[in-house]
C-alpha cells in the first residue's frame, strides 16, 4: 500500500484562487495556477518574503477555491494550459461553475486546506517578524563593538 505523505510528494497540483476582498463575493480575479508544493506555493503568492508570487496575487487577500490532483507534472501543465488558454475553460463563467460545483462537493476539504494554508501563514508571518527583530539586534551589536 503506498502511503498518504508518498502520493502527496509525487503529487502535482492544478489550483484556482479567488484574489481580493471576500465581501466581494465571486465578483474577484481568478487566478490559474500549477504546482508540486502546494502550501508553499499558496504561501509565495501572499509575497511573504518573497518575490515569487504572481503579481495578482501578491499582497491581496486570496482563497483557495478549486483543486485537482495529476500524477504527473505533463498532465497537470496540460490542463492548467488549458484553463488558461482553451476556450471555454479560459471563460470567467466557466470557471466559476467549475469552483462552486468544486466548492460543494469538497467544503470541508477546502475549508481544512484553507485553516491549514492560513496557519502555515501565521507561522511565516511571525518567524519573519522574529528574524527582524534578531536582524536588528545583531546590527545594533555589531555598531557598539
């Protein structure tokens, strides 16, 4: 029987995110993206730290909304190309009945990821806060030597 971690770590991720205010409802960008890290990728599209995160998505409130899983990284390229270039996956309206039926079918698993997604972002938040504040302690010492 392969385990849950080792299908996890050979798993390849197709993700949608709504970006933006949540009292905007649906009325939000899309964002359509491909990965084999999964939470750490949700993380880089916040910006924490890092430049990596699509420009949409960087520095704005984002909500994982749609997941599909490949077993490989071909597969997964394949259909994020598709939904961002083949109509009528490019659609907005395609899209958004694709996340709402997602949505109702997996509430609990989105719900899970999202607590997850927003923890693991506390965490960062704080650690990067930290090593600030050491950074800042150790120039302080550095000047009085």
């Amino acid at each position: 029987m392969i385990s849950q971690n080792l299908v996890l770590k050979l798993a390849f991720w197709v993700y949608m995110l709504l970006v933006g205010e949540k009292s905007r409802g649906y009325n939000r960008k899309i964002y359509t993206g491909y990965t084999h890290h999964l939470i750490n990728r949700l993380t880089q599209h916040l910006g924490l730290n890092s430049t990596k995160g699509a420009r949409l998505t960087r520095k704005q409130p984002i909500e994982l909304v749609y997941l599909e899983i490949f077993s490989s990284r071909k597969q997964a390229l394949k259909r994020e190309w598709d939904f961002k270039h083949t109509s009528p996956l490019n659609q907005k309206s395609t899209k958004l009945s694709m996340v709402k039926e997602f949505q109702r079918k997996n509430t609990n698993l989105l719900s899970d990821l999202n607590a997850l997604f927003e923890e693991h972002n506390q965490f960062l938040e704080s650690m990067i806060k930290n090593l600030k504040t050491i950074e800042k302690e150790m120039i302080s010492r550095l000047k009085s030597e």
